[in-house]
C-alpha cells in the first residue's frame, strides 16, 4: 500500500452572509412583519502537497476551493452540501494524483446558491491533465439542483431568451479580433446559465478533452427576467 506522508494542509474559510425575508401579510396602518432566516454560506479553501512515488515529480498536489452552506438543521441545506461534495469529488483522483477545483464567482440570494468552477486533474494512469468548467444552480427552498431551462414560462419564451443571449454575444464578439475568440459559439440552451446579483449570465463551457470556454460571456439584466421566467421561480424572488 502506499504511503502517503503530508507536507503541507492548510483550510481557510470566510464567511458570506446571504438572507431569506419573508414578508408577512399586513393590514393597512400595519407594519409588515419580517422573519428573517440567515443562510449563510462559507468558502472552504482546502490546499495539501503530498509524497508518492506515483508522481512523476515525487508529489501530489490538490488545490480546492468551493461554497458550502452553514448548517442549521434543515435537510435541504445538507443536501446540498453533500451534492457540493460530490461534484468536487467527481474530478478528483481518490488519493492518487493532483485535482484543482476552483468556484468563482459564487452568489448566493438566500433562495439560489449559484457558481462557476474549472477543474483540472492528473490521475497516476493518466498520460496528460484532464480539465472542464461549469455551471452549478442550487434551489435553496427544495434542497434540489436548479435547472435554469425549467424555470421558463414556455418553450417558446426560452427560445426568445437564448435569441437575446446570441443576439448580445454576437454585438460582443464583432469588437474582438477572431483570434482572440476561438471557443465561442452561439448559445443552444441555458445550461451554461449562472444566477447572479444583476441578474442570468450565460458562459460558453469546455467539456472534458474539449474546445476551451470562450472568454466572453453576456449579462440579461434583472429586470427583464420577469418577461421570461415563471412568476414562482425561485430567479425572481
């Protein structure tokens, strides 16, 4: 069996308040009640360096660094912790190779946990590192991933907001030189979509051995997303 001896391990975390209001029934010359439920996440940055003789340079090294919300007892909360987890774990070599896993930017609305991440890792068995990037949406109300593409009123209101989306891509990528801009390509549905403060940007993404992410991304402001999503989607409270 291996032996694996740590050199290095260090885990920061810095605390992101991120709060839920619900807003009670009032009567007029009321004040509304407000119930303030804070759900507030940290950003865990894990960073180790160990021996093995499976490392063509004598070590691994990992390099992580992703949300995880604040525990408060509710199962949806640990939920989705646990699928946090396993997404980080889903580019990871089990203890024998090097894994970065970096998620930014992460906001969170206390209804929607949402991030970017690119991850790259090198296996003992594999010849060359692997690497992707992605897009995670949660639904902090279900405890379930959020998928932005089923949160639209209709088919039809989908395909006028990826429109739009091509439509700003394409103005932006007319000011830049070809060469600059070789992964991009025009949108075919959300799944590239992060939830935002502004409001939905929407990514071009590399696949594992694919084209690299395109560097440009597009921005549909807050305040059109009404026009398009269902007026009880979790996007819009």
């Amino acid at each position: 069996m291996e032996e694996f001896s740590s050199i290095n391990r260090k885990v920061k975390t810095s605390l992101h308040a991120i709060f839920l209001v619900m807003v009670a029934g009032c009567t007029p010359g009321n004040s509304p009640s407000n119930a303030v439920v804070g759900n507030e996440f940290k950003v865990v940055t894990v960073e180790k360096r160990f021996d093995s003789s499976s490392s063509p340079v004598g070590y691994w090294e990992t390099s992580l660094t992703y949300p995880q919300l604040i525990q408060t007892g509710k199962t949806t909360l640990d939920s989705i912790n646990k699928q946090i987890d396993a997404l980080v774990e889903r580019y990871s070599c089990q203890g024998s190779g090097e894994q970065t896993f970096a998620a930014a930017p992460i906001y969170g609305s206390g209804r929607v946990l949402s991030f970017y991440y690119e991850a790259t890792w090198m296996c003992a068995s594999m010849p060359s590192p692997d690497s992707v990037s992605g897009i995670a949406n949660y639904n902090l109300e279900s405890g379930a991933s959020l998928s932005i593409n089923e949160e639209f009123i209709d088919a039809s209101t989908q395909r006028r907001f990826i429109d739009l989306a091509n439509q700003l891509l394409e103005e932006k990528l007319r000011k830049l030189p070809k060469e600059e801009i070789p992964g991009c390509k025009p949108f075919e549905s959300a799944h590239s979509a992060l939830v935002s403060a502004q409001g939905i940007e929407l990514r071009g993404l590399s696949s594992i051995h694919g084209e690299p992410d395109c560097p440009v991304s597009v921005l549909i402001p807050k305040t059109e997303l009404g026009s398009f999503f269902k007026p009880d989607s979790v996007i819009l409270k």
